[in-house]
C-alpha cells in the first residue's frame, strides 16, 4: 500500500496545472469528469476512507461517489484540510482532476474549501439522476467550460464564415443556446429536428451571450425520441 501510494503521490503532482477556483457555478458529477488539469466544484459522499499512514504525504485518501458513480481522491498533509467523514455528504469547491493508473481522480489542495451538506449526496435531487451527466442549457453562465449536453437541434443557420461548418440553435426543456462546429474538427453533421447527446463541448461567451463550441474532442450520440423544446 505505502509503495502504491507514494507512486500515486509523485504521478499526480506531476500531473497537476491550473491555478485558482473553478468558477463553475454548478457542481461536476464524478461521472463527468474526463480530462485532467481541471478546477471544479462538486457535492459527494464520502464512499470509502483508505489507511495511507504509511505515507506522510497523504492527508486522506478513498472514494467520493454521487448518483452519476464514484471517483478516487486524495488530499495533501501540506494542505492542512479538514479531515473528510465516511458516510458524510460534502459541497467541495477548487478540486483539481488527475490521473493514476489509467482511471481519473480528484485532488483536495490548499485552495480547496470543504462544507458539509445534508445528503447522502447520491441521493439528492439536483444531481445527475441514473448516471446522466448532461447540463441543463439554461444553466450554462460561464466560459471556458468542458460539459456535455442533450439537446434538439432547434434551427440550423448559414455559416458566416468557411472555418464554420455548422452552426444554429439547440434547445431543451431549459432554455436554447447557440452552437457553432469548426470544419477543422471534422465532425458528423448535426441534423435540424434530430435530439443529440454532445460529450466535451466547450462554452464560450460574446456580449454576455452564451453558447457552446463543438470541436475535434466532441462526441456526437444521436438519440431517440424528443428533448421537449422551450419556444
């Protein structure tokens, strides 16, 4: 155990960038999170606590789960955090994401702040219910954002320029946002009318407008039936 998580140690501090809050206004179900490098908030149990007094290094390390699954973490003695409860539901905000051994982690620092909630939290309501990690489109209000998103493809618009290859309106039952997908992508073409589930789109804002970039990570899932739209 203590060789497992020393090497865990130095692989993640390597791994770590960034700097500063996540500046998401939502909590990130563990599910969702699928790149390393990033700052986000989230609302976890504490699943599992794991015995790393072997290793002076680690504060605390084990398992954060929600309803959309489970993710390791691990904190910092240096960090100088409030000890985390098993059994306990808490709002994390200015976690780090990271990567060991092939499946991604998260990392409490010194920039973390830890508040208890009630919960469980794989059982409250606003969380992602039966593993679906899509954000509402009415909640998007920041930029710079990886999220994925289920949506219709409500109108399709004559791209402005020739780096665009398609570019509309998607909607939901929250509310509608602008999209735009780059030729240089190469991605399939969105059809009006169709209901997509989109994986790793970016958000973007022009004149306290939102909308969200598809791109070479996107991916495109074409789904049946109708997401209801909001005219």
């Amino acid at each position: 155990m203590a060789g497992e998580a020393q090497t865990q140690n130095n692989a993640e501090i390597g791994g770590s960038s960034g700097s500063g809050g996540s500046g998401v206004d939502y909590p990130t179900g563990c599910a969702a999170i699928n790149s390393t490098g990033r700052w986000l908030d989230m609302e976890v149990e504490v699943l599992e606590l794991w015995d790393y007094s072997s290793v002076d290094a680690i504060g605390q390390g084990g398992l954060l789960g929600d309803s959309s699954g489970y993710i390791r973490f691990v904190t910092w003695a240096s960090s100088d955090l409030d000890e985390l409860k098993e059994g306990q539901s808490y709002a994390l905000e200015s976690v780090v994401t990271g990567e060991f051994d092939g499946n991604y982690t998260v990392k409490l620092n010194s920039e973390t702040e830890i508040t208890e909630i009630s919960g469980p939290a794989a059982e409250r309501d606003h969380l992602a219910a039966d593993g679906d990690t899509a954000v509402a489109l009415g909640t998007i209000d920041s930029a710079d954002n990886w999220i994925d998103v289920k949506a219709e493809v409500d109108q399709l618009w004559e791209p402005s320029t020739d780096s665009i290859a398609q570019a509309g309106l998607l909607s939901s039952r929250s509310g509608s946002i602008k999209f735009v997908s780059w030729v240089t992508s190469d991605l399939p073409e969105l059809e009006e009318g169709e209901t997509y589930r989109l994986e790793n789109v970016v958000t973007d804002e022009y004149e306290g407008r939102y909308s969200v970039k598809l791109t070479s990570e996107t991916e495109i899932e074409q789904l049946n039936g109708v997401v209801a739209v909001t005219k």
